[in-house]
C-alpha cells in the first residue's frame, strides 16, 4: 500500500505561483509513476501533470503547459507540481495519485490522496 499527502495548497492571485508537494509512504516511491489531477466544483476530475519512475517522461495537460511543471525527488519520497502563471480556471481541488506505470487516465492510478484547495482570485 501506498499513502499518500498533499500539502502546499492555498489562496493566490492570477499571475501567481505556489508549489504543491505530495508525501509518500509505503511501497518503494521510486517504483510508481506519479500524477497531479484536479477537480473543479461540478466538474469531473481531470489531468493535469504525470512524471514516470525515473523522471524518464514526462506528460502534462494542455491548459497547463508551459505554466507548470512537475518533479520527484526520490530519495524524500516527494512530487511536485510547480505552477506559475495562475489563472482562475486553475481553482480546484489538486490530487496527487500513484500508479504501476505511466498514464494519463485517472483509471490508471492505484493510490489517491485526499487533496488540497487551490484558489486563484482576480
């Protein structure tokens, strides 16, 4: 099993930044690919960023490349989601997930944490 905690969430205004940090506990982190989705007030749960083991590939959603970026820092069992440039549409409840492989699909992932706020103000 694997756990997992986001943290790093807040309120900022558009054209900030924040950085999101997912903890992980259990199984060996290094052997998952890891995923960022975000889900809005009556929207379904979307992808934003993935990052497979190794940081070999990396795939991030339209809406949010060039703006953010994601990493993993192996040995402190930790992936981030840098984001800049913020927009509105950006507000949502931010999930990091684990999964065997690298995929977009949240069908894909195993392990899901519970998420942080994100809200972008005017």
């Amino acid at each position: 099993q694997v756990q997992l905690l986001e943290s790093g969430g807040g309120l900022v205004q558009a054209g900030g930044s924040l950085r999101l940090s997912c903890a992980a506990s259990g199984r060996t982190f290094s052997s998952y690919a890891m995923g960022w989705f975000r889900q809005a007030p009556g929207k379904e749960r979307e992808f934003v960023a993935a990052i497979s083991w190794s940081a070999i590939r990396i795939y991030y959603a339209d809406s949010v490349k060039g703006r953010f970026t994601i990493s993993r820092d192996d040995a402190k069992n930790t992936v981030y989601l840098q984001m800049n440039s913020l927009k509105q549409e950006d507000t949502a409840v931010y999930y990091c997930a684990a999964a065997g492989q690298l995929v977009v699909a949240k069908s894909g992932y195993d392990y899901w944490g519970q998420g942080t706020q994100v809200t972008v103000s005017s």
